[in-house]
C-alpha cells in the first residue's frame, strides 16, 4: 500500500450486514462511508422497529416450505449432505459442547503469512472438523435435514433445518438476473419461521438471523 493510502476494516456477524470501513491516514474514516454506515443503520433500526412476534415451529416451516413451494428434501447419503452437516456439528460442538474438542477447540491463527504455518493451520481446523464428526449420536445428538427448492434450470434455493439445536439456514445459487428473487425467497422464509416475543426482548440468535436477512 503507497505512502498516503488508507486500510480497510470488516467488521460483520450473524447479527446483521457486514459493514466495511474505509480508513484513512490518521485513522479517519471515509467521509462516504460514514455516510454510508449511517443510512444503514437507520435502516436497521426502521427494519428492527417492524418485527413482531409471529413464530412458526421447524416443523411448519417444512410443511410450508412442502405446500407452497414444492421443496423436496436432499438423500442424506448426499456428498453435499454429508459435508454440510459435518460443518454444522463442528459449529454446534464449539458453542454447545466445547469440552468434546479437548485441545483443538480454541485454535489460534498464525500471525505471519508463512505458507507451511498456514498450512498446519488449515489441517488443525480440518482435524476439528473430523473430531466432531466422530462423535456418537448419543453423546451429540443432531437431527440435520435439507430441503431444496428448484427455482428455475441453474437456480435453486436450498434450506438446512437441524431440530434439535433449532438452526433454520437458507442458502442459493444461481443466475444472476434471479439472484434477487431468490434472496426474496430467502427473507419470506426467516420470516415465516419469524420470532417470538421473548425472541425480540432478548434479542436472540433466531432474532438476529431474522435481522439479518431482513437487511441484506
């Protein structure tokens, strides 16, 4: 980077869009970011004054997703099954139970960019990711299911509900020209899925994906 230019920052989460800003020399923010930064967050605050609590089970959500869509559920001897709920049992393992990953729990990223420590890096994560697989059902349970909806030829929405952990995540690819009425599609189920009063009071992980995906 020359003599005069600024860095960047992301700054993002589950609770909301990812917000980038811009910095200059001195440390000072782009005045067009700021200004950028301060419309969306009016229009979180607006979209978070419009929730109410209207909840839907899992369960219903299926059903509606069954009804009104025609969504079909993914084999679960599917590679893209299979590797999606590995990764979502990692996750769960690590805010659930952090105690069954032992030592490869809190993994800490090198600081500099050597190739062979990035490398080991990446093999300790992917060593988690097999040590959770790996445990029994019994020890932590999961009942992980994907639905799919076809949208059109090359697109498709595709939605992974566990039930025991209450995880609802929408996912979609496809062309360009129907990437916005699949991100619809993705808002109307949040939606349907809603949230409850305590949801909203407590602002909870279902409340902040609701958020979320209200504002993208």
């Amino acid at each position: 980077m020359g003599k005069g230019a600024g860095s960047v920052s992301i700054i993002g989460g589950a609770d909301g869009p990812t917000s980038i800003f811009i910095v200059g020399k001195g440390g000072k923010v782009n005045l067009t970011t700021r200004i950028q930064n301060y419309f969306r967050k009016i229009k979180r605050n607006r979209i978070k004054r419009r929730i109410t609590a209207n909840p839907h089970t899992l369960e219903e959500v299926v059903e509606w997703l069954k009804r009104e869509y025609g969504a079909v559920e993914v084999s679960q001897q599917s590679h893209n099954y299979l590797e999606q709920r590995n990764s979502l049992k990692a996750s769960l393992i690590m805010r659930h139970r952090p105690d069954l990953l032992g030592e490869l729990m809190d993994l800490e990223p090198p600081d500099g960019e050597d190739v062979e420590e990035l490398k080991a890096f990446c093999g300790k994560i992917q060593e988690r990711c097999d040590r959770a697989a790996e445990i029994a059902d019994d020890i932590f349970p999961m009942d992980f299911h994907i639905y799919e909806i076809k949208w059109a030829e090359n697109d498709r929405m595709r939605i992974g509900v566990e039930t025991v952990w209450q995880v609802l995540d929408c996912s979609f690819s496809g062309e360009k020209k129907t990437m916005k009425q699949l991100r619809e599609l993705s808002k109307k189920i949040y939606l349907y899925y809603g949230v409850t009063t305590e949801d909203i009071k407590k602002e909870t992980e279902r409340y902040k994906f609701l958020l979320g995906a209200l504002c993208s």
